[in-house]
C-alpha cells in the first residue's frame, strides 16, 4: 500500500495521503444526480434542507425511491493526496428510520462510518 502519491511535477516528492469526509446533499431526478450540495458539518445546512432529504417513510425502498426523482444525505469519504490524486471515493447514505436519519449500513466500499459522523446525524 502506497503511503503518498507521487507529485505530478517531481517524482522524487511523495505528497502525503489523506482521507477527507464531506457532507453532501445530492439532487436526483430521473435517476441522475443533478446537483451536488457539500459542507463540512451538516449544522452548515438549514433544517428545511436536511427534512426534505429521504422521505419519512424510511428504510431502503425510500431511499431508491428518492435517487430516482428527489434529494438524499451522503457522507462522501475521499482518500488520496488532492483533487488529482484520488485513491479512493465512497459513500454512505443516510436513511430516515422510524422517523430519525441514521446510517444502516458502512460506506459503500465496505469501510466503518468514524463515530463523530454517525454522532453528528444523530443529533440533527
């Protein structure tokens, strides 16, 4: 396993790799996401924001129902060293579950959601 990526201006130079999380509320219509709406904390958002994403119902059919024609939560996870050097990106989305948005699964590349995160949408 790499521990940097090589800076496309030195090779001899290993930037240090990273991983980033952003928040992002992702826009679908007709099965395509389009428009993408990150932040670094999700208290960057308004509450209307966050209420409208995923529909009360809950659980997983809602979800799919709503990346047809709808607005949803992810947690995007980035691993590389900048923008041109990713590694990695996934994603976990959040799902509303007897009335609460909770994340009921890891992130779609198998890695563990960090604790601060999970924390962060219990208390929205």
């Amino acid at each position: 396993m790499s521990t940097g990526c090589k800076n496309a201006e030195d090779d001899d130079i290993r930037l240090k790799r990273e991983t980033v999380y952003q928040w992002c509320i992702e826009t679908w219509v007709d099965g395509e996401i389009v428009e993408h709406h990150h932040q670094d904390r999700l208290s960057q958002y308004r509450a209307d924001e966050i209420a409208k994403c995923v529909s009360a119902a809950g659980g997983s059919a809602a979800l799919e129902e709503a990346r047809t024609t709808g607005d949803v939560l992810v947690l995007v996870r980035e691993v590389g060293c900048d923008a041109n050097c990713m590694e990695d990106r996934s994603w976990a989305y959040a799902e509303r579950v007897d009335g609460k948005l909770v994340f009921t699964g890891p992130f779609d590349n198998g890695k563990k959601i960090p604790a601060l995160f999970r924390e962060e949408l219990a208390n929205v």
